[in-house]
C-alpha cells in the first residue's frame, strides 16, 4: 500500500471518493439519511490545505499512481496531539479492511511527527463507526462540539439533533 501527500491534481478526485462515501447510499459508512449534498470540494480542499500549512491530506493506493483507494486528513492539535478526519475508502472496497490499514498509517504519519495523542470528531448518531474506533483504542473524552448547521460546506442536515462527540487515542506514552 502507498500513502502519499495529496497533489494539487488529486483533490476533484480525493472530493469525489470523499462524497462518495460520506453522501451517496453505499457501504456501511455513510450520512446519507442525515446529511444531504456534498461533504467537500476539491475548492474546498485546496482553501483548507492553504488554511492549514502543516496538514497532511494523505491518499492511499495499492501502488504509487494507482487508482485513489482511501483518503485521511491529520493536522497537529495542539503540542502532542494531532486530529484526524474524512477518513475515507472507496464503499466498494470497505470488506478489503483497507479502512484498518488507513487508520494504523495514518497513526504512524502523525507518530513520526511527535504525536501522543490522536483525536476526532465523530457525529455523535454514528453508532456502528464510533464502535468501529473503539475497537481500534478510541474512546470517547465525554466532550461534544456542536454541528456547524450554519455552514453547508460539511452538509444540509436532515435532522436538528446533531452534533459531534470527540474520540481520542494514546498513541506514544
């Protein structure tokens, strides 16, 4: 597997996998019943990659300009923390574990960078995909953050009972 920075060239792409499987009604992972339209742009990639100078947009495939597989977004949060978002594999490749194997590079990209600690933000109604982290050592904190309903770029809700709880892992004593 090769994981690699996101090129400037990869990010429609990157927006459709993500959109894909965020938005449309395909594997297991989806908000399609709580959350319409697109979860991101390449636009919208492209501002917060300038917003954020030291995140990392990483994409993952079987070998290097390969088809785009998965994708995961981290940026340090904080002196020893970093956060990881949108991560994403293609729905039809979800039974391949590829979303594991995403997960644990991703842990080693920020550990080589000085993580301890990993942290994010699941929708709180996300039952089955929070279980899914705790499998893998998340817990949740017992913080919540509020859905940002006044901004689209994440979504036009279907349901005004959402919000965010924040899972965290020690990665490094």
């Amino acid at each position: 597997m090769d994981l690699t920075p996101a090129e400037d060239r990869d990010l429609e792409a990157v927006a459709a996998l993500v959109n894909r499987a965020y938005r449309a009604d395909e594997g297991w992972t989806n908000e399609a019943s709580y959350l319409a339209g697109e979860r991101t742009s390449g636009a919208t990639l492209r501002a917060d990659l300038a917003a954020s100078p030291q995140a990392a947009l990483l994409t993952l495939r079987d070998e290097p300009g390969g088809p785009l597989l998965g994708v995961v977004w981290l940026e340090p949060a904080g002196a020893d923390a970093w956060y990881l978002g949108m991560l994403t594999v293609s729905p039809d490749l979800q039974d391949r574990k590829l979303g594991r194997q995403l997960l644990e590079n991703a842990e080693a990209f920020a550990i080589a960078r000085g993580a301890r600690r990993i942290r994010m933000t699941v929708i709180a109604i996300r039952d089955a995909l929070i279980a899914w982290y705790e499998r893998r050592g998340y817990r949740a904190t017992g913080e919540r953050e509020p859905f940002p309903y006044e901004d689209q770029r994440f979504g036009v809700p279907n349901r005004e009972d959402l919000d965010f709880v924040v899972l965290e892992k020690q990665v490094r004593p």
